[in-house]
C-alpha cells in the first residue's frame, strides 16, 4: 500500500512539473503514472548500474556527476513514455532536481501524518 501512495504522489508531483516547467509535457495524468512506474523502475534497474559505471567521474566531481546521471533516467523515461516529453538535458537537469524536492516533501508530509 505505501508503494501504491508512493507512486500516486511522484505522478502528483510529475503533473505539478509539467504544469510549472515550460518545456516539460505530459499528456494525461495516465501518463504521468506510467512515468512515475518507469522512473521508479530505471531507478531500481538502471541508475545503480551507471553510479557503478562512472564511480571514478562521481568521485572527482565531488557527487556533481550525479545530478547528469538523473538527467540520463529522465530522458531514457522521456524515450520509453510516450505523451511525456523533456526539451533538452538541461531541462532534464531541472527537472531531475524539483522532482527530488518535491517527493522529498510529500513523502515527508506523509510520514509526519503516519506518527499521529
């Protein structure tokens, strides 16, 4: 159940996006649930397969190579979702940032009703 409210709240958050971020799109929120799944499955699959890939590069950058490793999920989401569309990797960039923030503060919201 708290994987179901979980994803409910990151496609929350992905229509919160598109509607803020000009050059972010998603169609339906239909859609915006798919790519809250795909996020959440290249998360798992994918993204610790290219932390372990570029260590050495995230290492130097002082953890800076992670935020482009974010943008490589959003745009692999960007090709496998159709309806959702990302302009470009700063964008990605951008996006991969607000999209943190703004889970962080949900989930918070939700732990924070779970301790009453």
């Amino acid at each position: 159940m708290k994987f179901i409210l979980r994803l409910l709240l990151s496609a929350l958050a992905v229509v919160v996006l598109s509607n803020v971020l000009p050059n972010v799109s998603v169609d339906t929120y239909t859609t915006a649930l798919i790519v809250a799944i795909a996020l959440s499955l290249l998360n798992f699959i994918v993204k610790p397969i290219l932390v372990i890939l570029t260590l050495p590069v995230t290492i130097v950058t002082f953890g800076l190579f992670l935020l482009v490793i974010n943008a490589v999920i959003i745009k692999l989401a960007d090709h496998f979702v159709d309806g959702f569309v990302v302009d470009g990797w700063l964008w990605a960039i951008v996006f991969s940032l607000l999209l943190s923030l703004l889970q962080s503060i949900l989930f918070s919201v939700l732990k924070s009703d779970k301790k009453r």
